[in-house]
C-alpha cells in the first residue's frame, strides 16, 4: 500500500505545487502591476531617507545609521554601480530606462517580492532596497498554503487508496485461492469500488470454471453407470451365446448383442456430444408402442439379473396406455436403471 501511495502522491503532488508556484507567481505580477505606483511612492520615502544619509558629508558612519534603519524597519540598502544595476537580468527594458532617468524601478525578486532601485544624485552609483520583514513574511504564508494543500492531498489520496488496496488484497487473495483449486470461492468487493468490474468478470469466470469442473465430473460418473448396463447384457448375451446349442437361441443371442453394440456406440456418441457441447443432446419424442418398450427393459432387467446370480420376480405394469410419445431411447435407459437399483434392493419381488 505504501508504494501505491507514493506513487500517487509524487504524480498528483508535483503538478500541484507546480500549479500553485504558477499560480502565486501569476498574483504576484498581476497584484504588482495594479498598485505599481502605489509602490513606487513607498518605495520613495525610503530612498530618500536613505539618500539623506548617504550623502550628508555630516553623517561620518552614514554606513551604521542605514544597519540601524535596517533593524528598525526590517529592509536592506545596498549600493551598486550603475553598471551592475543595468545589466540586471530580471530588470525589463522598461524599467532600465526609468533607473536611467533617476526614477525608481523595480524588478522581480526570485522568491517573492520585488527589488527596487534608484541612481543616487550625482553620482554612477545606484541604490537598491528590499523589504526583506516582508519576503519573510511571504514565505512563512506560501509554507502555511503549501503545508495545508499537501496535508489536504495526502487524507484525500489516504481516503482514496486504503478501500482500493483493501479490494486489491481480496481481489489477491481470491486469485490465489483459485489457484489452488477452490473454484468456489467468490471476490466479494462492493459495487461502488473501482475494481468492481474486474471482481464482476473474475466471479463470472470462476463460477463457469466451477460448472465446468461439476460437469467433468458428472460426466465421468455418468459414462460409468450408463455403460454399465449395456456392457453387463452384452457379457451376458455373449455368455449364453458360447453355451447354447440351439442355433435359432444363439441367433437371437447374436441379435440381442448387435442391438447391445449399438446402444454403446450411441451411448458413447452422446457422450462425446455432451463433453463437447457441455449439453444434453437432442430431445426427439416420437410415438412408441409401450408395451414393447416395457418388455424390452424387463427383459434386459431380467438378463442382467441372471448374469449377477440372482432370482428375483419382476411383475410387468397393467393398464398400460397403448401408445407414448418419448424418445424410447432416454426413457428405456432410465427404466434400465429404475429397474436394476429395485432389484438390487428388492428380497423376492419387483412390482409397480
């Protein structure tokens, strides 16, 4: 969580002190530009303190009275050769030429502020003075404004980061578990979260993976018991084929086992369909005489049961409608099956 928040710090911190420099120095220039001559005429006041100082021969150490005005009214004198004040890089032309004139001129002051100059009298020397209480002042103000917008982006980013890292970690912790093989276990992050579509996506294919996996199973299952059935008549068919003496007996033996090779071809063939479509294959109803569809299960019923050793009546069902509308193929195979686990359980007797 750390690195993520450093990381969103640093991009939104930095175009945001960069906005708020711009910005402050935009004031700057614009605030000076309105109350220019305001500033001039304070500005003036101190030169000519200052100047009064400077040049009255009366005044011995002129160079200690200005270090007590500086204490007092928290500025800064300096003298400079002309030369150096107009090759002053951060003057604009303008004001090169008001400083020429003998006016007073100023220019920005890296930091905050503004430097203001005049050319002493009489003479190729130029006086410079900065209100420097006032930079002091201004820094103090622009730490107190940086401080603040920092202090304000840093809960925001907090407020903003600590839910996205908690649905991260759940969205972690999930995808390990699946990983792992736990197909069923589910990212629970809340709808409002920005991760919510990837949590969406992630469930949905965990939850396909999951059937995927069920239906795999089932179908393994499935081909066991189904086989099982037309796999046991066609053992038994083959049995009393190989015993028999009677030629029309073991033709009809033959017969039974020819259908029975048939239903495994179609059983496996449905099966494939199943694995590949991951559906049941096609439902064709059509009219079938039940009573002949009966006696075909009883009698695979019955075979299956000799074959196991076991002697159990099976009582056909009366009433019987003449006709069904079915596919004979599914229902005969889950008659198969109803009537194998009754005789399985049943002691003497399986009747309707």
């Amino acid at each position: 969580m750390l690195r993520l928040f450093l990381r969103l710090y640093l991009l939104l911190m930095l175009p945001a002190t960069a906005a708020f420099v711009f910005f402050m120095y935009v004031t700057d220039q614009v605030m000076a530009q309105l109350h220019a001559e305001n500033q001039r005429a304070r500005a003036g006041v101190a030169f000519d303190r200052a100047e009064r100082i400077i040049t009255n021969n009366n005044v011995p150490d002129w160079q200690g009275r200005l270090k007590e005005i500086e204490a007092t009214f928290r500025v800064a004198h300096e003298v400079i050769p002309m030369n150096t004040a107009q090759d002053d890089f951060f003057m604009s032309s303008s004001e090169k030429e008001r400083l020429a004139a003998g006016d007073i001129a100023f220019r920005d002051r890296p930091g905050g502020g503004n430097v203001y100059l005049r050319r002493i009298k009489n003479t190729d020397r130029a006086l410079r003075i900065e209100w420097v209480g006032a930079y002091e002042y201004l820094r103090t103000y622009y730490a107190i404004i940086l401080a603040f917008v920092t202090t304000a982006l840093t809960v925001i980013l907090l407020m903003w980061t600590r839910p996205l890292w908690r649905d991260l970690e759940k969205l972690k912790v999930a995808t390990a578990r699946v990983g792992e093989g736990d197909f069923a276990v589910r990212a629970d992050i809340p709808s409002r979260s920005l991760l919510s579509p990837i949590a969406v996506a992630f469930n949905g294919m965990a939850e396909r993976v999951q059937r995927l996996l069920q239906s795999h199973r089932d179908l393994e299952q499935g081909v066991a018991h189904e086989l099982r059935t037309p796999l046991a008549q066609l053992k038994f068919d083959l049995e009393l084929a190989r015993t028999s003496s009677v030629e029309s007996e073991r033709e009809e033996r033959f017969a039974d086992m020819e259908r029975d090779v048939v239903d495994l071809e179609e059983l496996v063939s449905e099966l494939l369909v199943l694995a590949n479509l991951r559906e049941a294959p096609p439902y064709q109803p059509k009219d079938v005489r039940a009573a002949e569809l009966v006696d075909e299960v009883i009698r695979r019923a019955q075979d299956e049961m000799r074959a196991a050793g076991r002697s159990i009546a099976i009582e056909a069902p009366r009433n019987l409608p003449d006709s069904l509308s079915c596919d004979s193929k599914y229902l005969s195979r889950a008659l198969v099956n109803v009537l194998r686990n009754a005789v399985r359980y049943a002691k003497s007797k399986v009747a309707p």
